[in-house]
C-alpha cells in the first residue's frame, strides 16, 4: 500500500495554518486514483510518478502589484546608440506586449549619468570616422526632427542599412564597456534633454511607467550628495509633465569597487531624505513616488547598509528596492542552469531582506528592483536561450509565493545576454514566457498542496526539488475566461515525463494547457520556442501569434514533458478567492 505524503512544493510553511482542512479530503481523494495492478507488477509500480494537485481557493495568501513582471533598461543604451531606436514600431509592440509594466532606467552605470539640457550633442561629436557612420549620425538627427512634428506617440522606420550601422557600433562599443566592467573604471555618460524626450516617448507609447535612477556618486567635497544635475532633471520633465518616479544610486554597498569610495547608512538615509526634499521642492513631483536603497545581493555588508537605513530612513521610499543575480557570467554549462540548489537560492535571499524590512517598517512593499539570469551581461548561448526560462520563471513563482511586489527584469533591451529581445528586435524564450505570464497569471498568489505517491516515500525531495508548482488567479485582464479561473504553472526539470491529476476542489474541471517547450535542434540552447507545438514568432511589426490553448478535456491527468514549462488555467472553477 502506497504511502501519502503533504508537501509543499518549495518547503515554504507559508500555508501550513491554512491547508490543515485539506488534508484528509486530499488523501481520500488519492486512495479514489488508484488503478488496478495487472501482469504481477508489485502495487504502488503505476502510482509512483503520479502528483496529486489541489489549490487552496477560499482566499490568497498574498496580493501583489498589477505590475509585477516588469522591466529595466541600462543608461549603457545612451551609450552604445541604441536609444535613438527606441521609437522603433517592432520595440514598442513587444513593449506594449508586457504592460502595464514600471520601466526602470537604471543599472550599473545610473551613477556616472549626468543631464545636459541640451537638444542633441550629436551635432557636437564633429564628423564620424567615415562617410557612411556621418551620414548614419545625420539620419539620426533627421529623424528627430520629423518626430518632433508628430503628435501622440512618436513612431519610427529605421532603413535596414542604418540598423546595421547601429549594429556596428554597438558590436564596437559593447567591447569598451566591457573593458570598463572588467577594470572598475566608468566614464562618465551625459543624458541630453533629447535622449530623455526618447525615453520617455518609449516608455510612454508601450503603456509603461517610467523609474528613473538619478546619480548618486555625484558628491561634494564633504560627501554629501550633490543634487543639482538631479534639480535641473526635474525641472526639465515638470516643464513637461512627463509622469516619472525615482530611485537614487545603485548597489550602493558596491561602491568601494566602481568608484573607490564608501557609502555608510547614515549617509545613504541623509541622501534619500535629501532627494525627498528635492522632489517636493518641484511643485509637479511633491508627490512623485520614490524607491531605494536598491541594494545588491544581500550578503554581510549589503544587509548591514539596508538595516541602517531602514532604521534611518525607511520612511521615506515608497518601495524598498534590492538586486539578485544567479549566477556570474563565467559559467559555460547548461546544467549549472538547472540546479536545483541554484534556483533556491533566490528563496534564502528573499529571506534575509523580508526579515529586515519587516522589523522596521511591516507594511512597506519590497521590490526584486533588478534581476537575470546571469551577473551583468550574462552568458552567451545559455541566459539568451531556452534553458534560461527556468531561472526566471522560478524567480517569478518564489517571488510572487514570498511576497515580494515587483519584479523588474534586467533587461528588456541592450547589448549582452540578459535581455529580452536581441538586436534585430527578435524575442528571446523569456520574452515569450514573460508574455504567456503577462496574459495568463494575475496578482492573487493562492496556496498550492500537492501529495505525491512513491513506492518508497522521501519527505518529497524529488517532487519538490524538480517539479515546481504555483497557481494564480486567472489575470483579469484576460477577458477568455471568467473571474474566478485558476492558473497554475508548472516548472519540470525531470529528465523524464511526470503526470499530475488534479484533486480536491480543482477535480472534474475543463482545463486550457499552454505548454512552452525549445523549438529546433538545439534543444536547451534554442532561441525560439513553441507553444503546444506551434511556434511563437512575430507575424509583423504590429501583430502577435495567437496565443492558442489546448483544452484537455474534464477529469484528464496532465502531463509534464521533461524539461518543460506549462501554464493550465483551471476554467469555470469559480473560485470565492478570484471572484472579486
């Protein structure tokens, strides 16, 4: 007789007090799934890989922001040219595609951006190298100038011959920035009132709210923060109107390294009361929502500066803002993106900064304010791939489950292999499983019980190690089903197919399954997907595949492929936690 065993799917006790009702219905249910054993297999052969599933409908556990996935660009852009692109038609559509979304403008370089206000410094650079990069820089100007006289959202065509200049001096330039990464010296970049307008109209026309990160390292003799390239910022986008929250600083605990120069947490808390003061002092932005300390990984000294500042300044940032990276970019096998180990860690880092935020300041919302696959640029052929969507969409599960309110993802577009669209303006596997997520998973986190039957039962290592599973309400915004859906989604990292049948309150019910699997023979490594077997690719400029389900009928087990991820939305369940 097979043994039961209630587990959770991650070893959060997070549910624990609410799923003691569940129990026994749960384990009756099992004994109801058992097949007969024919041909002189022992009993429990059948059911050994079978997982029963069942979600706790009665209330979430927790509520997060409506804009929880969301998105980072790097100030590195200025530089290396691509936001002069950002108008691009194809951009703004797989853009709009993620909202409502924050748009943070920020990243290892927010401290070396200094504003100018001035129209466009391109006509100040002096002829390019050659005829065809000076032409390339005039087309630039050019165009925006002819966005200037638009009106509404301001949409380019950029000729293919000038996205392969641009490509160019990318490739060139990502080579300088990667020297300024590898030695710790940054030049400075200058953001002119022009590149700003750029920005803004981007983030504006996909439906994007704009974060901007001011300059923390511009300081006077004393230390103290030196705002006023900030105070010229903000009368420059009041004069505007243009709707923009603010951090200040990044990864201030990594000072020491980029800049030679340390921060303590009594001066970082003067520098955001001061930057409170400055915004309140621009009539439109008194009100402007501001966000910080934006630590990096919390080890030793990242948490000691947030816990001082928490315990100095707490009060005055709307969001506490800190940073996760799996892994360095120096990692070369696939495997070591399928660690089990690896995808926990992000568990234990949640953790610590919860626990600190949470002593001083209960009620105030933590953001995950910048996180991918791999540190920095990432790793080629592996954080640009298929194989990289396991790491981010366990971030999104253990976030969501932890409570953690936004999710900013480094990064939309750039150079190096984090992003979410390549330089061609092509989407990468995580693009397309952040969109699956966009249209599919809601803000309601719901409770997930799941008892597996083994043979020989092992406090369900195997079931929780390898098959992750979370559920959701149904997005609201996705009007193909009714308030009260369910979403479930599921990471298997088996080599081998599990099968899961849902118990409880989900049994008996029609379910959509939008399974997302490589496309190609490159397996792990592809950069494409498919979804249900058909793949997932831009029909033009404008226009998005059908994101088509297939409807497994009532009473069905699913099945989990290996190395696969699923999203199966629970129809006409009704349930009292997804109604309202």
């Amino acid at each position: 007789m097979p043994q039961h065993s209630l587990l959770p799917i991650f070893g959060s006790s997070l549910w624990l007090a609410s799923v003691a009702w569940m129990v026994q219905p749960l384990l009756s249910s099992a004994a109801a799934y058992r097949r007969p054993v024919s041909g002189g297999k022992k009993q429990g052969f059948m059911e050994r890989t079978l997982i029963l599933l069942d979600v706790n409908t009665r209330s979430p556990v927790k509520v997060l922001n409506e804009n929880f996935v969301s998105l980072q660009l790097d100030p590195s852009i200025i530089k290396d040219g691509w936001l002069d692109f950002l108008s691009s038609k194809r951009l703004v559509t797989l853009a709009r595609g993620l909202s409502p979304a924050y748009l943070r403008f920020g990243g290892k370089r927010t401290d070396f951006l200094q504003f100018h206000n001035l129209k466009n410094l391109a006509k100040f650079r002096g002829p390019g190298p050659d005829y065809y990069l000076k032409n390339y820089e005039d087309d630039i100007v050019r165009s925006d100038i002819a966005l200037d006289k638009q009106k509404g959202c301001k949409l380019a065509h950029h000729p293919d011959m000038m996205l392969e200049l641009q490509r160019e001096k990318a490739a060139q330039m990502q080579q300088v920035l990667l020297k300024e990464q590898h030695s710790n010296l940054y030049s400075n970049i200058t953001l002119t009132a022009r590149s700003l307008d750029k920005l803004y109209n981007f983030a504006d026309c996909a439906g994007l709210h704009l974060v901007f990160g001011l300059n923390a390292l511009h300081r006077n003799p004393d230390n103290s923060w030196n705002g006023s390239s900030a105070l010229s910022l903000l009368k420059y986008s009041a004069g505007k109107k243009y709707n923009i929250s603010w951090e200040l600083g990044n990864e201030p605990n990594g000072y020491r390294s980029v800049a030679a120069r340390t921060l303590n947490s009594s001066q970082l808390a003067q520098d955001f009361a001061q930057l409170r003061t400055l915004l309140q002092s621009v009539r439109y932005y008194s009100r402007a929502n501001l966000y910080g300390p934006n630590i990096g990984r919390p080890r030793k000294n990242a948490i000691l500066l947030l816990e001082g500042f928490m315990k100095n300044a707490g009060s005055t940032v709307d969001a506490v803002t800190w940073q996760h990276y799996y892994i360095d970019g120096r990692v070369l096998k696939v495997d070591d993106f399928l660690k089990t180990r690896l995808l926990d860690t992000l568990s234990e880092q949640i953790g610590k900064v919860l626990k600190v935020v949470k002593t001083h300041a209960p009620s105030k919302k933590v953001w995950l304010g910048g996180v991918g696959p791999a540190w920095t640029l990432g790793t080629s052929n592996l954080s640009d791939t298929y194989a990289a969507g396991f790491l981010w969409l366990n971030t999104l599960g253990m976030s969501a489950v932890q409570g953690i309110d936004v999710v900013l993802r480094h990064s939309f577009f750039d150079y190096g292999y984090n992003h979410l669209v390549d330089q061609h303006f092509n989407p990468l596997p995580d693009y397309w499983l952040s969109l699956v997520f966009k249209r599919l998973v809601g803000p309601r986190v719901l409770a997930v019980h799941v008892a597996g039957l083994q043979r020989k039962p092992r406090p369900g290592r195997v079931i929780r190690d390898k098959l992750r599973i979370y559920a959701h309400c149904t997005s609201f915004n996705n009007h193909n089903y009714m308030r009260g859906s369910i979403t479930i989604y599921i990471i298997n990292l088996h080599r081998s197919r599990k099968k899961i049948k849902l118990a409880g309150t989900l049994r008996n019910r029609t379910v959509h399954q939008y399974l997302l699997q490589p496309m190609g023979p490159e397996g792990l490594h592809s950069r494409s997907v498919q979804l249900n077997g058909e793949p997932l690719v831009m029909l033009d400029d404008e226009t998005f595949p059908e994101l088509k389900p297939q409807t497994l009928r009532a009473g069905r087990t699913i099945a989990m492929p290996p190395m696969a991820i699923g999203f199966f939305v629970i129809k006409n369940i009704n349930a009292y936690a997804c109604r309202r």
